[in-house]
C-alpha cells in the first residue's frame, strides 16, 4: 500500500493527530516504524498493514533484533476469534531420563486449519531440575518458505532467562503464514539435573486465555490481527538417578546345601545410584559336616542281653552325616534300683562367648527315671567380634599426576581398631603439569591460547580431543609484539612463529599419528628475552572413526520393545545420537525403546555414535513396527 493510500484508509474514532488524523493507532505505528528504521527490514511492510493491521513488526538494527510485536496497545488489536481449537504442545521424552542425560522437547504448534502469521511461546521450566543447553529453530515450519530472513535464518526473536528457567520465542512469516495441525516451532535440549518425579507438568508454556497480549500468543492472517490460542499442552519429566555401576560387597557367606553362596551390597556408585545389576551369588560346593549333636528317641525296654536300643530323630549341624550317636547302653534285664542315665536331649547350643565357648542344657534323659550321668553341655568354638565399618582412614601421599588426570593414594591406618570396609578415598582428578624431568614449570595463567584440530575448535583448557593431525594454535599478547613463540613437544623444537605488530600469532603442528602429545611454549619479545613459560597443553589426537559391531541392517519390532546396539572405539564412545521419527535424541546408553505411539509399519532409524574428539559413524536400521 502506497503512502496516500495508507492515509486514505481510515476510521472515525482512530484519529492520532499531527497531520493525519483519520489514520487508525495501528496503521499509524507501521507508518513510523517504517520512516523511523528507513530502509532496514520490516516484517511487515507497509503493502501488508492493511491486511495485518500492523500487529507485528520486526527490525535488525545493529545486529538486534527490536520488536514492537506484544508491546503495542491491546487496543490496536481487534479482540479473539471464537470458536477455534488452535494449540500450543509440548512433546517430551517418552521415557524416564536420568541425571545428566541429555534430551530433546518439541514446541509444536496446531494451527486447527487457520493460517497463523505469527507466534510467542514462553515456555517455563524448573531451572533445578534442567539446564536448557540449546534452541533450534532450523526445522520450524516457520523457517519453510520464509521470505523474511536475517543473518541466514527466518525471522525470529528468542530471550533466554536461564536465571528464572524462562525462554521466549517468537517466530513470523508475511501472509498466508502457516497452516499445520503439527508443525515445529522449535526443539529445546536440556540436560536433567536432578531427581524429580513430578505429578504435575514441570515444563510448561505461559498461558491464560486468547486475547491476553501478556502470555503465550498466535496471531492469525485474518484481517484483525487476532490473538486465536485456544489452548496448551504441557510436558512432564521424570528424571530418575543414575543406574548403579560399581558396587562394593560383603564377604560371601557359607556354601549352601543348594550349591550357592551369597553376599549383599554394601555401597554403590555412582553416588545416589539405584538399580544396576550387581553380582550377590556364586556357585561352590557344599561339603555335608559331621553330625556333632543328636537327638535321640526314648531308650527301648532293657533286653535279656542286658542292653537297651535307641534311635537317631534328628542331627545337628543342618545337613550333617555320619557322626558317633549312642544308640544303646546297658541295663539290668529284670532287675531294680535306680538307673544312671546314659542318653540326652539337649537345648541348641548358645552364641559363642568371648572365652570361645557356647553351652547348652538337658531337656531330656534315658531311661526313664534315670539319675546322674555326663552330659556333654559345653562346647568350645572360635569367638568372632561383631564388624565395625572403618569410618577415618589414615592415607599415603597422592600419587604424580598421570596423562589422564587421575591421581591415586594408599590406605596406610583406619579407625576404629579391628574396622573393615568403609568408604576411602583413593582416586581424584588432577591436571598434569610439569617437565618430563619432574621440575616445576613456569605457568603464565593470562596466556590463553587455542587450539584447533580440522572439525573440533578447544577454548581455555589443558587438554583437548583433535580428530585432525593437523592442530593449529594461535594466540597474542602486547609483549610479545614482533617477536617469537617456540612451539616444543616434549624438549623437540617443532615450531617457531613471529608474532605481528599487535602480538598475535597463529602456526599449525602436523603429528605423524594418533595419540597423546604434550606441548608447551616460549614467549620472546621484540629483542629476543624470553618473557613467560606457558603450562603445559596435552591434545589427544584420535583421527578414527567409532565402529558398530553389533546392529543389524533390519528389524521387526513391536511398540515399546528395545533395541540393543554396540560399538567401540580406539578410546571411548562418547555419547550417541539416535534419529527416529523426525525426532533426534542424545543418550550416553547403547540401547533405545520404539515410541509406543509409533504408527505402524516400515520406519528408518540412524544411529550415530561420536567419540570424544568428534569422529562420527552412523548406522542405518530399517525397523517394521508390528
């Protein structure tokens, strides 16, 4: 719409004054936003103020985005269409994540069959329970098509508040818009932080009703410039600690008579764990003991040979053989006057007592109406101390730093007397530093430099992953202005660079082949002094790929089954990036559950698996979801 025309437009009550009374609020603000910003890029150009009624305009000026979209009087927009279904969803992990997984959410937008010109999502999160690492817009249905672009991408404005776990996205594209019952708006990855089980959505959009300017918004192509959102979807997240993967046990117990001993956890890690798949038996041998203890039945009628029969009822210990039970005494065949008692039952023997001896007492004696005898009521044993868990520990000294950054220590003495077990501290993580030789270097800590492999650029670190042999560095310092940088690995020369007038420099290494190279530098200045000592870096080179060796090339699955995979790698598979659905999820686990929503029939899943230093290798499964 040409300028006159603009002003030709007109309604009665919408006077602003100033030369152009019988223009409305709205065609006024597009007329000087567009004056105002010149020639820059407006959203909304003025051939479109009529049909959109100047509801969203966007500027770059300077490289920033300024909006006047949601800021503008409620007024100039002309109330909520009625009747619409229109939505804002959340689609969350199917599964229950774990701390410090990563994984991926969805913003999509139902437009119910409208064309939408624009939409504000803000979305809420629990800042304690997840960390927002990355927004991505490139697959927004508002990105197919857009005519409006900035700096390569569609038009967009997004605010990240991760102080209060609260992100803005607002997207548009010029009339129609879109018309999706499903589209992206765009995927948020987050890191899950801690355990929740929450009852109620915990990742969830602004919103209170249609026509409200302050919350979550979509503006329809209608003419009015309408706020039409009916409705949102919220997400709920369940994050579960991590699977246990090291345990600490207790002594296995005594062989069993089924063959088995078994022992208990008495801590796990990683610290908070649950589950795991701990190892509490083994197979042995039972090897039956022999019978110590007897119960007997009453002694028989005394025989004419002067003698009297008994029989064995029970034995102890529990599945014992053999043994010497006394089955027959003497007795007078016919005869009379008080009999000696020559068998007993007895009470089990007590626990074993300090002095290493447990007793015991007669519950029954034969023959009847018997006197006196020798039972055996005492019974010597090996006393054992209950366990005390050792609680202070007495260390050796740490350990040198080793290429991997871990040093280690002894326990030399632990509390209380007698302990066991407990909870010692052995391990921890270091930074290797110092000459090969083991003398103290000199560390310039206002030095940083980078490092560069060919795919993977480092920032201020002391070790770094390359997949390129060929590793580049740079850096700059004002006392360094037109002299030297010495590059060494080990005490080999393998570079020398002249700094620029303002100090900086930058050369690359090539090394031979894979592996751990430790470098430092030297700083010389204009004439020649040495002024500083670098620390030391380490870069691990790896240029190889991971390898899958176990993931077949097609699949019949049923919903909710899990797919198993391996791979390995020179040094270790670092996480892998699993492809399903036009949906993509970051997981440090080898397997992966088909949705239970997943329709039926041919399907395509890419498993990426990535190393440290950023080497990739995909695989591609063809999955029939029966």
């Amino acid at each position: 719409m040409k300028e006159k025309d603009l002003e030709k437009d007109k309604i009665g009550s919408g006077a602003t004054g100033g030369g152009h009374k019988n223009l409305r609020d709205v065609d006024m603000l597009a007329k000087n936003v567009s004056l105002w910003w010149n020639d820059t890029l407006v959203f909304v150009t003025k051939t479109k103020v009529k049909t959109w009624k100047g509801t969203l305009l966007l500027s770059f000026v300077s490289g920033v985005v300024i909006a006047t979209i949601w800021g503008v009087s409620a007024g100039i927009f002309q109330g909520s269409l009625a009747g619409f279904s229109t939505a804002l969803m959340l689609d969350p992990p199917t599964d229950t994540v774990q701390i410090g997984d990563t994984f991926d959410l969805d913003a999509v937008i139902d437009t119910d069959n409208e064309n939408i010109v624009a939409v504000k999502a803000i979305i809420n999160y629990d800042k304690n329970s997840f960390g927002l690492q990355n927004i991505d817009t490139s697959n927004s249905s508002f990105a197919v098509g857009n005519a409006c672009q900035y700096q390569g991408k569609a038009c967009e404005i997004i605010d990240r508040d991760d102080a209060n776990g609260k992100v803005t996205i607002t997207l548009a594209k010029p009339s129609p818009g879109i018309n999706t019952a499903s589209g992206i708006i765009a995927t948020l990855s987050f890191i899950a932080l801690q355990q929740t089980s929450p009852s109620s959505p915990n990742i969830s959009f602004d919103f209170v009703a249609n026509g409200n300017y302050t919350d979550s918004d979509m503006i329809a192509d209608n003419g009015t410039g309408s706020d039409t959102l009916d409705a949102v979807i919220n997400a709920t997240v369940t994050v579960a600690p991590p699977v246990c993967t090291d345990f600490t046990y207790s002594a296995y117990g005594a062989c069993q008579p089924n063959n088995t001993q078994s022992r208990t956890v008495t801590s796990s890690l990683p610290q908070g764990c649950a589950g795991g798949s701990p190892i509490l038996s083994q197979s042995c041998v039972f090897v039956a003991p022999t019978c110590t203890s007897f119960t007997y039945s009453a002694y028989g009628a005394c025989q004419p040979n002067n003698t009297q029969d008994r029989t064995v009822t029970s034995s102890l210990p529990q599945g014992c053989t053999g043994g010497s039970p006394v089955l027959t005494q003497s007795c007078v065949y016919g005869g009379g006057g008080p009999v000696t008692c020559t068998s007993f039952t007895y009470s089990a023997y007590g626990a074993c007592q300090p002095n290493n001896t447990q007793s015991r007492t007669v519950t029954d004696s034969s023959p009847q109406n018997c006197t006196g005898g020798n039972p055996i009521l005492d019974n010597s044993c090996v006393y054992t101390p209950p366990a005390i868990t050792c609680t202070d520990f007495t260390y050796s000294g740490w350990s040198a730093c080793d290429i991997d950054g871990i040093q280690s220590r002894t326990v030399t003495d632990s509390l209380p007397s007698g302990c066991t077990g407990g909870s010692p501290v052995l391990e921890q993580d270091c930074t290797p530093s110092g000459d090969d030789d083991g003398q103290p270097e000199i560390v310039d800590a206002n030095r940083p430099i980078k490092i560069e492999g060919e795919k993977q650029k480092f920032g201020r670190s002391d070790t770094f992953y390359s997949d390129s042999k060929n590793i580049s560095f740079q850096g700059g310092n004002d006392d360094i202005k037109d002299g030297k940088v010495k590059i060494y690995s080990g005490n080999d020369l393998k570079k020398e660079i002249t700094a620029n007038g303002s100090g900086k420099w930058e050369t690359e290494v090539k090394v031979k082949s894979d592996g751990d190279y430790k470098f430092r530098l030297e700083y010389y200045n204009s004439a020649g002094d040495k002024v500083a000592d670098s620390k030391k870096y380490i870069v691990k080179v790896d240029t190889e790929d991971p390898k899958f060796t176990d993931l077949p090339f097609f699949l019949n699955k049923k919903r909710g089954d899990k797919i198993w995979w391996k791979a390995e790698d020179n040094r270790k598979i670092n996480e892998y990036k699993v492809i399903f659905l036009g949906k993509t999820k970051t997981t440090a686990r080898d397997s992966f559950n088909v949705p239970v929503d997943a329709p039926y029939g041919l399907h395509i899943l890419k498993v990426r698996a990535y190393d440290k230093a950023g080497n990739v290798t995909t695989k591609i499964v063809s999955i029939f979801v029966k």
